[in-house]
C-alpha cells in the first residue's frame, strides 16, 4: 500500500569538515524523529564513512536510513548520490576517493570525525573531504547510475557549489534524476517553482550542517517503501507514486 513519506535526504555529520561535531549518529536520529521524519539520507561531502553508523542508530529507532555522499565535481558542482544497497555505495567512494585529492587542513577547516553507532570516535578520515574530486558532473551522474543510485544536483538556487551557479546552465542530456532547492526558497505557500530548473523534478531537503537544521524542510513522498528504487518512480511521477508536498 502507497504511504506518505516525509523525507529529508540531505544530512551532513560530523565526518564533514563544516558539520557540527554534533552530529553524531544518536542525536542525527533523535532530531529527525523529533521532526516527524520518516526517512533521512546522509550526504556527507565526497565520503560516506559514517553511514553504516547512522543507519545502525536509526535501527533502533525505526527510522529509514539511506546513504549516500555529496559528491564535488570538478566543476565545484555538488551532486547528492542516494542508494539502497551499501555495496554500491562503497563501489562509488572507491571512485571518489581515487579521484579526490589532498589532505585536510583540520585548523583551517575542521575535523572530520569517524564514529560508530554509539557515537564514539573512531577515526579521523585525513582526506581533503571539502575539495573537488577530478570527475565531471557528467561522469559523476554516469557512475551513480551505473550503480543503481538517485542522482540529485544540490541546492541549484545557490550561486557556489552549485550546477546552475557554476556552469550557468544544465548541460544538455544530463540525466539527474532532479533538483535541489535550499530551504530559503520555499514560498509561503510552500511550493518550489525555479524556472532554471528546466522541467526537472524538483526537491526540497535541509542540508543540515547542525542538528537543530534537520528537517527545516523536507520532501513527502508517495510511496510503497522507502527505497531509492521507490524514490526513482515518485520523481518520475510513475505508478501512482509522486511527490506530495513540500514543508
Ligand atoms: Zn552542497
Ligand atoms: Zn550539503
């Protein structure tokens, strides 16, 4: 049976370099629940390091977890990448990873905490996490597809780091799967209209950087569970499944 899904699939934790230490796993779930939401991605930039960790955590809490990263283009453009299945996932940070040069400068722009389920420290990833991997945004959408995954361009309202900010245009034939719009652009009659956008789905998530972010806005979904395949149908407006509101 179709249901009601409420969505933010764009949470950052404390493995990003500007996320709050905070955000560790048992107060990401905590707030979410506190927030209504039944589902949240994790979208850590060009990592996904603590994804297993988050998606233990919500567990206990039934609350859905799907991982994923936000990759950095070579163009500085950010693309969030969702997926149902942790191997795919790990086969597309191998190709991030690969193409992600540098190291960290922790003064200069934070640590980047490694945590189990529990919320304990278990690594510091040493990666330059906040830098732009060699992949273009053609490439990275190729790679996220080939591995069954949702390829979403982020926050495209945004002048930095985003693709119509950075290019100026959608490249032509690139097949995301739609579109980001920061919270600041949702009307007060919470709708999203972004002309730029060029008929691409469009999505709202909150790009929490601090706990008291998650779920600033969010996404509803109509949808028989809540997967990325799932999530593919709704965008596409397919078998009854679709997006519902914004808030
Ligand atoms: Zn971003
Ligand atoms: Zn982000």
């Amino acid at each position: 049976m179709l249901k009601k899904i409420k969505a933010d699939l764009h949470i950052h934790t404390c493995l990003s370099p500007c996320g709050d230490m905070e955000m560790i796993p048992t107060l990401i779930v905590k707030k979410a629940k506190s927030k209504g939401l039944d589902m949240i991605g994790i979208c850590d930039h060009n990592s996904s390091e603590n994804v297993i960790a988050i998606k233990k955590a919500g567990e206990k809490s039934n609350l859905k977890v799907l991982g994923g990263m936000e990759v950095t283009s070579k163009e500085e453009v950010h693309i969030l990448a969702l997926f149902d299945n942790d191997k795919d996932l790990s086969k597309l940070q191998k190709i991030v990873y690969k193409n992600l040069k540098g190291e960290n400068d922790e003064e200069l722009f934070g640590y980047q905490l490694v945590v189990n389920e529990q919320d304990e420290i278990i690594d510091l990833n040493k990666k330059m996490l906040i830098g732009a991997t060699d992949l273009t945004v053609d490439e990275i959408v190729e790679f996220i597809h080939s591995l069954n995954g949702l390829a979403i361009a982020s926050h495209v309202d945004r002048e930095r780091f985003s693709l119509i900010g950075q290019l100026g245009f959608v490249p032509e034939g690139l097949e995301l799967d739609g579109m980001e719009l920061s919270p600041r652009y949702i009307s007060e009659k919470k709708k999203l209209d972004f002309p730029m956008a060029s008929g691409f789905p469009l999505v709202t998530f909150s790009d929490a950087h601090y706990p008291n972010d998650i779920g600033k806005t969010s996404t509803t979904f109509l949808l028989d569970e809540m997967t990325v395949v799932e999530l593919k149908k709704a965008l596409k407006n397919r078998d009854g499944r679709s997006i519902l509101t914004y808030s």
